[in-house]
C-alpha cells in the first residue's frame, strides 16, 4: 500500500531550538534486513525498541522514523509526564481503572528516569510536581473540589493552594486555586526524546529522515523508503495518528493540532521583577479554554494553549504568527511585570485521540502490534504503550499488560462529514461554555 500521507518536519519547535544542533542518525539508504522493525521514534517507539533490544538481545531491531529524533510530537509538546489520571470518577470501578492508570504511569517514568540517569541525559528531568489551576470560582466548584475528593479517595497526596499562596508560588495572581500533586516530572521534551534516541542498545539501528511510502505486509513486512527498503518478519507500530496510513485504526483517530510557545530566558533584573526562582508547571481545569504554563530551569516562560481540529494533518504556515501574537497577549496578562519580555518560539504539534480515550495497543495481525494514540499523554503513556507492546510481541510475562487491555480500544467515529460537524460543535462548545477558563 502507498503511504499518502507523510509526516511534515519543519523547524519551529522551540524545545529543540534551544539545544545545541544533534547530527541525525544516517537515513535507510540500502535494502537492510531486521528481526523486528518499529515504527516510528517517538516515546511508543523508542520504548518498543529498547525493550524489544532488552528482551531478544541476540536479535537486530530496525526502528525508522520520516523526521529527526525530538522533532515529533514527542519533542514538542509540554514536558510533563502525568502520573494520574485526568479524570478519575468516584465509583469502584473507576477508582480502580485511575489504580490501573496511575500503575502503569509511574511504572513508564521510573523507566524514564532511569533512563535520564544511566545515560545522563541532559534534559533538566525534575519532580517538581504540577498545578491543576482555576481560573474562576466556577472552575474551582466545577474542576478543583472534585478533583480533590476523588484524589483523597485514592489515597493520593495533594495540596490546596488558593490565590495568595499561587501567586507567591508562580508569580502570577491570575488563578483563584490549584490543586498541586508532587507526583510526575517535568523535562524538556525534545531534550529527553534525543537522549532516548541516541542511548538504544547496540542491536537496535534507528533510521532517521526516512519516510516509509510504501508498505506491504505479505510474507512479513516490507517497506520502502525513497533510497532504500528495510525487511522483517515483526513489527511494531508506533506512528502515531499516521497509523491510518498503514490500514491500521481507520476511523477510529482524531487529529488535533495544539500550538505552543516559550519566551526568551528572564535576565537578572526581569528575574528580580518576577520574585520566583523555582521551576513550576501547571495544567488548566479545562484544556480547551485554559492554558498550560510552565517555567523552565533556564527562565523561560512556555505558553501551551489553542487547540484545532485538524483532520488533514496540514498546518497553515499564516497561523504561526497569529498564535505568536495570541500568546504573548495571553503572557502580558498573566505577567504584567514582565513588560518587555518577548516570544522566542512558536511551534504546533499533532495530538492524536481517540473518541473513548483508549489507546491503540495490541495485536493487529500475526506478526504486528502496536502502541499508537496516547490521548495526550504520550510521555507517560506512549512509554508504557510501548514497552508493553513488546513484552506482548515477544511474550513476556508482565502483568501490566492486562492493565494496558483494561483500558479498551479506539471506538468507531462517524463517518466524515458528520464527524467534522459534532467535532466542531463539540470544540465550540467546550470554548464557549468554559469561556470563564480562559
Ligand atoms: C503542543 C503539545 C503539548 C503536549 N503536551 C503533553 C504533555 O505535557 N505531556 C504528555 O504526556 N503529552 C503531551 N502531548 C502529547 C504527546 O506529545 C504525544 O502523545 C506523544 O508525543 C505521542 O508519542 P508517540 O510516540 O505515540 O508519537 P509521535 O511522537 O508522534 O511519534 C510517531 C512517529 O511516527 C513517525 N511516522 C509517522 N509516519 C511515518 C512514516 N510514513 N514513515 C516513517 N515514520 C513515520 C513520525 O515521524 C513520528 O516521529 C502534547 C502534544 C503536543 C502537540
């Protein structure tokens, strides 16, 4: 089958903009043979690969990606790996599905972690905790009190932060309260997906800058890329919402494009202005209309907000500067200290979901499994997804597995155009009936 849709690399992500140049590892350009391939070097694929290295250490794994490691969704989205649920719910069942979730999380950022430190990564890995924030009094009743039930029912530890104790924390008196959980870690995400990349074990070969247009899934696997072609009997698939591409989860993967920025470093006297000197995250009690902020160990700002439906998987180059624009308006409220301080990146990524929120794991056929669509929490998720994908594909006893099947499959959506109509609506609607989020 033709692959007719190829993912586009450009150059505006701003996490790897502030890192030094990486040179890439060569593209396919022979007809190579594999024991296993993984597709696609994101967390999923780079967790599948170094596992299925670790699991079949005598065997060879040919992991190939159509970009460079870190400029994916993987190294550009927000750099926080969650460790609880987003919602939990207060019945049995779903205290014990967030018991699962948070399992399977922690399980994916010990692993992280580990790797961070065997392999010294530099990518200001820190368990700085997060912020659940709310803008107005109605988030607070309607998100945070809720929020903090159900994390009392699962035993987790939280702190309520109301808007004096906020501001003396992170500098701003925009929200009315958070709940702060010190649980997960923040990093710089392009930092950590090119430090995973460049420490896979010597039996895996990662391919970079080449893109598969055609694969054939007869007699094992066969794919092609514009100077070469690569072999194997298995593989594991870890595209992302391109997994349609391979005829895999038709129908079933939504296409968002969220946009971020990062201003420039505070210098001394900006610094001094702020009056915060502690790196912080925080996430918004509605990710539709609210905005996600970190500040970073080296004095930026990032800004994380705006978020399309984007069925084509296309960007209009026009919107990077109107988002450029809408983010610093967004900073000078929050920061009107900070007068002077201007937006040095503005980057878009694609989020791929499912209508159910389930992920895309498992066995797709004989010699195929797969760990795609991690709704948004792909540092976390996508690790798990992956790693397990291959305890699944070689047959390793992990009980974590039945955790991972627990959590379903992508459900069916409507077919377009319908779809596009109840995803607008329902994207308006989150907008408008949460505009005091804003
Ligand atoms: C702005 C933004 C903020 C976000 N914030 C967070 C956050 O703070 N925390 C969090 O957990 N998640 C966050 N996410 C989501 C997270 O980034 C993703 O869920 C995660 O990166 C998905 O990982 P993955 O490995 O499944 O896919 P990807 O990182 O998308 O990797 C899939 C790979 O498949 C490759 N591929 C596809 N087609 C082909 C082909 N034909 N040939 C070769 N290779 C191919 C692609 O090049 C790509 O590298 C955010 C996302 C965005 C965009």
């Amino acid at each position: 089958m033709k692959i007719n849709r190829i993912p586009i690399v450009d150059k505006t992500n701003g996490w790897s903009g502030i890192l030094a140049p990486r040179a890439p590892n060569p593209a396919l350009e022979t007809n190579a043979a594999a024991d296993w391939i993984v597709l696609g070097g994101g967390y999923a694929g780079l967790s599948a690969a170094r596992r299925l290295a670790e699991n079949c250490p005598d065997q060879h794994i040919a992991l190939i990606d159509a970009g460079m490691a870190g400029e994916n969704a993987s190294g550009r989205n927000s750099g926080f790996a969650i460790d609880l649920p987003h919602n939990v719910g207060s019945s049995l069942d779903e205290l014990e599905g967030s018991h699962r979730f948070m399992r399977l999380a922690r399980t994916a950022i010990e692993q992280l972690e580990t790797a961070v430190k065997t392999h010294g990564i530099k990518c200001d890995w820190s368990a700085d905790g997060r912020y659940h924030t709310a803008v107005s009094a109605r988030g607070v009743q309607d998100v945070l009190e809720p929020y903090a039930k159900e994390l009392e029912a699962l035993g987790e530890p939280f702190e309520w932060i109301d808007r004096d104790q906020l501001g003396q924390r992170i500098g701003t008196d925009h929200f009315t309260a958070a709940v702060f959980t010190p649980g997960g870690a923040l990093m710089n995400p392009a930092a950590l997906t090119r430090g995973l990349a460049d420490s896979l074990p010597g039996n895996v070969t990662f391919y970079e800058n080449s893109p598969v247009t055609e694969a054939v899934f007869e007699n094992g696997i066969h794919l092609t890329t514009a100077n070469g072609s690569l072999r194997a009997p298995k593989m594991i698939l870890a595209a992302n919402g391109y997994s349609e591409q391979f005829g895999f989860f038709r129908q079933r993967l939504l296409h968002l494009l969220a946009w971020g920025s990062l201003t420039r470093p505070l210098n001394e006297a900006e610094r001094a202005a702020y009056g915060v000197d502690a790196p912080w995250g925080l996430t918004p009690a509605n990710a539709f209309a609210g905005i996600t902020m970190r500040y970073t160990n080296d004095h930026r700002i990032l800004i994380r907000q705006g978020l399309n439906y984007c069925p084509s998987q296309a960007v209009d180059p026009s919107a990077y500067a109107a988002f450029a624009r809408q983010h610093k308006k967004l900073f000078d409220l929050r920061f009107p200290m900070l007068p002077d301080v201007e937006i040095e990146h503005t980057w878009s990524g694609f989020v791929c979901l499912s209508q159910n929120a389930a992920p895309g794991f498992g066995q797709l056929a004989p010699n195929i499994w797969s760990a795609v669509c991690q709704n948004a929490v792909g540092v976390t998720k996508g690790t798990f997804g992956g790693m397990l994908a291959a305890d699944m594909a070689t047959e390793r006893d992990n009980p974590l597995i039945g955790d991972m099947l627990s959590l379903g499959e992508p459900s069916q959506l409507p077919p377009r155009p319908f779809l596009d109509i109840g995803v607008r609506a329902r994207f308006m609607w989150e907008l408008w009936s949460n505009r005091h989020e804003a």
